[in-house]
C-alpha cells in the first residue's frame, strides 16, 4: 500500500513569474504509522497535510498582499489534497474489511 500523499499548491504557481509557474510546489505526506480507519490517525494526517501546505506556500513576506496569496496557496493544497486523502482513508478501510473472513470455512 502506498504510504505518501502527494498534492499540489497550484495558487502560489499562479501569482509566480511565468517561468516559475511551470514549477508548481507540492508536498509529500508520510502516512505510515497512521491506522486510517481511526478518526485520530485520519486527524494526524489533516493535520500533517496542513502543516505541509502552510510549509510549501510560506512566502516569508509578512504584507497583505502575501499573506492573502499564502491563504489561497493553502487553500489550494488542502483542496487538491482532500480527495487524495479520502481515497487513502477508503483505501485503508477496504484493506481492513478485506481480512475479515466470514463464512462456514472462516
């Protein structure tokens, strides 16, 4: 089972030069030792995606303009990162139940 989710902060390429744009940033979140069927493993992985999106979009200008584009660019992250994060909880679900032998041979 794969064991990263990787996602991408497309809104900071957007207000980046046109040559920095092709380089969109993107993280990649380590999720083992997380039992993705429990929602505190599933709240540690949040939690990990958001700190790695806060990471990637960090500007370190401290003007309005730049933060409003780091929030954007972490929006952006943790949206891009959502589905990937239900697939791996679904995933990581599906493996559990797949263990589970029911029958008259179990």
């Amino acid at each position: 089972m794969k064991n990263t989710i990787v996602f991408a902060a497309a809104a900071l390429a957007a207000i980046a030069t046109p040559a920095i744009a092709a380089d969109t940033p993107t993280a990649t979140v380590d999720t083992s030792g997380l039992d993705l069927t429990k929602r505190a493993d599933q709240l540690r992985l949040e939690e990990r995606v958001d700190t790695a999106a806060r990471l990637i979009c960090r500007s370190g200008n401290r003007d309005a303009m730049s933060r409003k584009l780091e929030r954007e660019c972490r929006a952006s992250g943790e949206a891009d990162a959502a589905p990937k994060i239900a697939l791996a909880i679904a995933a990581a679900r599906k493996e559990r139940f797949a263990t589970v032998h029911l029958g008259p041979n179990a």
